[in-house]
C-alpha cells in the first residue's frame, strides 16, 4: 500500500520556526528559574548551617544533664583534627566537649562529642569568646570570669536584608538561662550584628 506524497511530508518532524520558538521559550524560562534557584540553594546553606549550630548547642545542654557534668560548646578552628581545641574566636567550626575541669578550654582528656565545620560561602559571627557552657541541671554554666556567647550570626553576601517579614540572615539566640533558639526577625539579627561587632559583607 503506497503512502500519500503529502503524508510523508506530514512526519518530518519540526519546521525551523517551532524549533526557534521551543528554544526562546526554554530561554526564557531558564532566565528566570536560575535565579530563583541560587538563592534556593544559598537560603538552604545558611538554614543548614543555623540548624547544625543550634543542634550542637542543643547536644551540649542534653549531655550536660545526661552525663551529670559540664559540658561546653566552643569556636574552634581546627574541629577535625585528632586533638582540637577551643579557638576563643570566630566560629568558622566549633566543638562539644565534656569539660571536666569546668576551664571552659578542652584538654586533651575531654571526650569531644560533636564536631562540625562551616559550610563554604557563610559568614558567622559571634560576640565574646564563641564559648557556651552547660551545667549538670541543663541551665548556663556562669563560671566566674567566663563570658558565654550569647549571639552567633549566620549571613551571606545578601547581609540582613529582608525579604517580607523575615530577614535573610540568620541569628542564635542564647538566653541566659542557656535556651537556645533561631531567628529571622531583622530587629533581633540588627541587634545581634552590634553584638557582634562584624557584618557579613
């Protein structure tokens, strides 16, 4: 059975205009999707880091309660190494650690618990020393002469800019009670940014 000459030109597939317009519309579409998706990915970072910080604070105060001891959250700059140690400033990572001495430092025979490094691409800024301390009743652990941290700030190059109600930055809030908790409201992270000292540019 012989096709018709004009269904054979029907199956060639497509003219050169509908490629033109699939390709534009694809253009367009991911003109629009790819900003959209890196800030997807840099909002993910910062939540990602917040949530690690207030996890690693959350483990101090429940170890703290569950072993009867001190245990201490600290900035360190070396948190991978075999012996890591409290660095007294920014916490591009930090430790847990049982403080069995109570010197808010870890020394070599103190059990680390927990150890996380900073994501790539994150600012964190604390005010004091980026040391927060633990008692065996899972309130702060106010040791004469020890100041605790009490605001950690988690940015970007975007800063504290605010997008609806809530800001891009996020911040952690240490009471003095020792309850910890993450915030997006721009006031608190304004405050929390004085505190530090820092900006995130």
């Amino acid at each position: 059975m012989q096709v018709a000459p004009s269904a054979a030109r029907r199956q060639r597939g497509f003219t050169l205009f509908e490629l033109m317009m699939t390709l534009t519309l694809a253009g367009v579409l991911a003109a629009i999707a790819v900003p959209n998706m890196r800030d997807f990915m840099r909002n993910n970072r910062l939540s990602s880091a917040a949530n690690d910080l207030l996890r690693s604070v959350q483990v101090a105060r429940s170890e703290a309660v569950k072993r009867q001891t001190i245990v201490t959250a600290c900035a360190s700059s070396n948190p991978s190494a075999t012996d890591p140690t409290c660095s007294g400033g920014e916490m591009t990572g930090w430790i847990v650690f049982q403080d069995a001495n109570n010197n808010w430092d870890r020394d070599a025979d103190e059990a680390v618990l927990v150890r996380q490094t900073a994501p790539g691409l994150v600012t964190v800024l604390n005010d004091n020393t980026g040391k927060v301390s633990y008692s065996p009743t899972g309130f702060a652990n106010n040791t004469a002469g020890q100041t605790p941290t009490s605001r950690v700030v988690i940015c970007d190059e975007r800063g504290n800019r605010t997008v609806g109600a809530n800001s891009l930055a996020r911040a952690l809030v240490i009471e003095a009670t020792g309850r910890a908790r993450i915030t997006r409201d721009p006031t608190e992270i304004t405050n929390a940014l004085t505190a530090t000292g820092g900006s995130c540019t």
